[in-house]
C-alpha cells in the first residue's frame, strides 16, 4: 500500500470515528486532505461523497484514452521545465 492510500485510509477512519471531522471533510474537502497530507494541484477539483444506507455513488473514472498528458506535462516528465503543478511535484489523485 502507498503512503498516499494510508493516508486515504486513515482520513476515511477518522470521518467514520468523528461526525465533526466527517462534516469538515464533506464541507471542505481539499483542505481537509491537503491538511492530512494529500496534496491536489491547484485546477483540481474534489468532491466528497457520502454512502448510506439508503444512497450509493457509483464514480465512472476517467477514460484513460481521453486522458493525454499536455505538452508541458510531457516536458516536465522528460526532464524539461514545466512552471505550475505537474505531477512530478504533487500526487495526481487519479493513481493512488
């Protein structure tokens, strides 16, 4: 398991422990992560989303074949300079 997952994990543990905890996070995801160590660029979106027992969600992923690295994203992956978050400098949430 990776840092990233146990880190996942620890933060969805502690919202089950603390209806406090559990309401910052659907209130504020990002922060609440970014507070936890669970780093997003800053043009990501996030959302939370709470199962019960009456209410499932389903998350269709992003379709890998629509997902081509940009141009600056590729220099930075081959060694060139990129300004702005790539994800060489933060965890891409999509591959935890």
């Amino acid at each position: 398991m990776s840092d990233r997952q146990q880190k996942i994990r620890e933060v969805i543990t502690r919202a089950w422990k603390e209806e406090d905890y559990k309401q910052k996070l659907l209130s504020n995801p990002k922060g609440t992560l970014e507070e936890a160590g669970i780093r997003f660029p800053a043009n990501v979106g996030l959302k939370v989303h709470l199962d019960t027992a009456d209410s499932v969600n389903l998350v269709i992923p992003r379709n890998p074949a629509e997902s081509e690295l940009s141009d600056e994203a590729l220099n930075a992956i081959s060694g060139g300079s990129a300004g702005g978050d790539t994800c060489a400098e933060t965890t891409c949430w999509d591959r935890c």
